[in-house]
C-alpha cells in the first residue's frame, strides 16, 4: 500500500537512470512514477528491474521470518506449470480443485476431526484470509442463534490474547467486531484461562487461540482454555467456540508431538487455521482453514459457481488467484510424508535448541523462548539496556543476517527481544557463524556505549 505522500517523502529522483552507456541494453532514462510512453526491449526491462531488486535482502539469511524461501526444483518445476492457471476457475482446471480437496481432507484428518465424513475447509492466501473466514463464520452462527432467541445480536465481541497476529485486530476492525484482549502473562507471554474466562459473555463469538505466538513462539494453554470452556457450558449453558490459530504450529506440531492434544480432539476447538507457506515448506502465499463440522460454516456465506455441471460451493474473500502453491504444497504432502515432515521438524528443533544453547553459554544474552514447540528462539541482550537489541539488529544487518527486534506485547512491554526463525537452511554450521557475528556486533555497540559515542535510535523491524 503506497500514497503519494509516502512516494514524495522518499524524495527521490522521479527517473530511473542509469547514465548512458552503463547499462549495454538500455540508454534512455526511464520515468519512475509516470507509465512509460514507449516500450523498451524485453532483455532491458528483465535487467533493469533484476539489478534494482538485487537491492533486497538475501531471503535465505532473513531469520526473521517464518516464510518458506526455498523449494525442491521438482516443486519449482511444477510452480512454474501451473502459475497460468486461475484457482477459481474449477470448470477449467477440476484437477486442481481435486488436489485442494485431498488436501483439505489430509488436514482434517491430521487434526484428528471426530467424524471423517463431516467436516469442510478450504484454501486460502494465508492464515490471515483463513483467520478472518473462520471468525467471519462464527460471527454469523453466533448472530443466528440469537435471533432465534428473540435477543439483540448488535453487539458481538471476541476474546483473544495480546499475544496474537495483527490478523486479529484487523478482524474485529474490519468485521465490526468488539475486541476484549486479554493482558499476557508477565512471567511466560501467553494468556491464561481465567483471565480469558473473566472477558466472556453470551456476546463472545469465539475465543482465539495461538500456538505459537508471533512474539516469542510459545503456545497459549490451549488444553486448559478448553476446558474452562466445558466448564462453562456445563454451568452457565453458554457454548463458545475455540478457533486456534495454528499458522505455524499447524505443520509442526502433528509430527513432532503428536499426542499433544490442541486440535479436534478438543470438544470446544471448532476451526483452525495454518499456514502453507510457513512449516507447510511452501512458498507465499498458501492457507489451510479446516471446521471441525460441515454446519459450522452457515449456507449463506457459501457462494457457488458452475463445475462441469456440478454446483461448487467456494468460501474466500478474493476471488482470482494463482493454483501453483495448492499444487507445489500436494508435492510436499506426497514426497515427504510423515516421515519426511517430522525429520525436518526434527533437524529445526535441533538446531533452534543448539543456537538456544550458544546464547546461553555466550553469557552475553538471555534465552526467552528456546525453541520449546516450533524451531523460534527468542532472546534479550544481558549487561546492556535491553532496547540495545534494535542498535544489533541494525549492526548485523552488515554481515547480511535480518533478525527483528521488538517490544512484547502490554504486561511486558518493557521488554526488548529478538527473535529467530530457525527454518530447514539454517544449519547448525550457520548457527555457529551468526553466534559469532552477533557476538561482534553486540562487542561494537556495547564498545561505542563505553566509548562515549551515540548510535541511532532504530526502530525496529515490524513483526512478521
Ligand atoms: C504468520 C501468522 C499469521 C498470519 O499469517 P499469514 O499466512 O502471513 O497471513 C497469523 N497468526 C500467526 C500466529 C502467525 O504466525
């Protein structure tokens, strides 16, 4: 999203010039924010943009972020088969539509659905689309059941945690909803049941849920809330929904712990959501929602288009989009399998605990989060401000690595901490090389500190 205004503060030329004679397949200057009058030679435009966008980060030293930025070349091969394809369009392409339906059933069934024959999901462009899909659901189940009994349906909240994705806040923003966020818990940064329970009340739509958190990876006690919300039915008659937002436990937790029980195997549990592009292993931008029953997603937000005949029923919010990832997360699903997923998880968590150690041993910071659920490690500088950690992130940006620094939510937003993504390229080898420079970079800043000399303020890198 751009306006003019933020193009204007950028001050920059309004041409792209590249001095005649610089670039072999270009000498003309091209305009910036204008459409170009002429046309340009196809080897010129490739350069022109290939050359500007060797500006960005190396996306495999980004550990920042939970987005898959490597693939097999098989699943690049068959990305690039399938990238004309229009998802929508069933009545064209009824192979894909067939794969998204297997998938969708292998997703039930990893969550542990009771009954394998009522359930229903969809793909989406991500967690967000499916996070606002399936609260967008409960919304509309919760307003029916009112207005069934004769009551006011004006005023819906949600309860979830100060720990969750800014896809939450934009739900209740969007879709009109009253957010009651409920305060983390000092000590570990997530919520607590009783806390949730206090924010409850027959206008509550449904409680979110996140395994692992944005911020530091851990798991809300998913277990615990679920019980409190039997509870809940069984004395006060009021029946709320769980939707778990598993965007990147979702692909982790199935085969690394599996009898964790956080899924359907929870009565209250209703939806969940993951994402494919996170420990899905598949690029941007692919989402899993999944109803633990057919009837939770009401007939009135299904719209039907024609398939071979057949009516098919379609649940999304954008309608045209691409058809490689549903295909490229199929190749995963069949060339790794159980076993493929959780040796890959294995060799993260390996890994993540391994970086977790060196911190630790490094004497020089203090590990929040090691790695417990899902391969994040989270950490605060020791024997400096804690806000030291936006100076190092900026300082090892120089050896290539993007690791984010950021405040905790309210309750602990006194606390800066940095947070790493240990994906499958990550190697332990890596590890070694980023706790040495890190190390250096927090010598120098620290250095510049005793030495007298004062280093920016830098704001950190948003949460992702
Ligand atoms: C990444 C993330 C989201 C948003 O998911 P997208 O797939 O990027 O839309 C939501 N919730 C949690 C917990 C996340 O980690």
């Amino acid at each position: 999203m751009v306006s003019k205004r933020v193009v204007n503060q950028k001050k920059r030329e309004n041409k792209m010039r590249y001095g005649k004679g610089h670039n072999r397949f270009l000498d003309n200057d091209v305009p910036k924010y204008e459409f170009p009058e002429g046309k340009m030679e196809p080897r010129a435009a490739y350069q022109l943009i290939h050359d500007e966008l060797n500006l960005d980060g190396n996306p495999d030293l980004n550990l920042a972020t939970f987005v898959t930025t490597w693939m097999e070349p098989e699943a690049d091969q068959l990305i690039m088969e399938n990238l004309h394809k229009n998802f929508i369009d069933h009545f064209e392409y009824p192979q894909v539509k067939e794969i998204e339906e297997r998938i969708v059933n292998i997703m039930a069934n990893i969550y542990n659905v009771p009954d394998k024959d009522d359930f229903i999901g969809t793909s989406t462009i991500g967690s967000s689309e499916a996070i606002m899909l399936g609260l967008l659901a409960h919304k509309w189940n919760w307003r029916q059941k009112r207005l069934k009994e004769n009551k006011p349906a004006d005023k819906p909240n949600i309860v979830f945690g100060g720990d969750t994705h800014v896809s939450w806040d934009k739900f209740a923003r969007y879709f009109d909803v009253e957010p009651r966020i409920v305060p983390i818990a000092r000590d570990h940064f997530t919520i607590e049941p009783e806390d949730v329970k206090k924010m409850i009340d027959e206008n509550t739509i449904a409680v979110g849920v996140v395994l692992g958190t944005t911020f530091t990876g851990e798991f809300d006690p998913v277990f615990e809330i679920n019980q409190m919300l039997v509870d809940l039915k069984k004395t006060k008659g009021l029946d709320i929904p769980i939707h778990v937002d598993a965007a990147s436990a979702g692909f982790i937790t199935p085969f690394y712990e599996p009898d964790f029980k956080w899924d359907f195997r929870l009565e209250q549990v209703k939806s969940i959501n993951t994402s494919g592009h996170k420990f899905g292993l598949v690029y941007p931008g692919l989402g899993w929602l999944i109803f633990r029953n057919e009837h939770l997603l009401p007939e009135e937000l299904k719209f039907y288009v024609n398939y071979l005949g057949d009516e098919m029923p379609t649940y999304t919010l954008n309608f045209s989009e691409g058809s490689s990832m549903v295909v490229a997360q199929y190749y995963n699903i069949l060339r790794l399998g159980k076993k493929g997923y959780g040796e890959i998880v294995s060799k993260m968590m390996n890994n993540a605990n391994y970086l977790a150690k060196k911190l630790t041993e490094s004497g020089e910071f203090e590990v929040i989060n090691g790695a417990k659920h899902i391969p994040v490690v989270t950490f605060k500088l020791k024997n400096v401000e804690s806000s030291k950690a936006f100076d190092l992130s900026y300082r090892i940006r120089e050896r290539g690595w993007i690791v984010p620094a950021y405040s905790l939510p309210p309750n602990a937003q006194d606390t800066t901490i940095m947070r790493v993504v240990v994906r499958e390229n990550f190697t332990a080898d890596m590890v070694d090389i980023f706790v040495e420079d890190i190390l250096n970079a927090k010598k120098s800043i620290t250095n510049m500190i005793s030495g007298g000399k004062q280093t920016d303020p830098r704001k950190g890198h948003p949460v992702s």
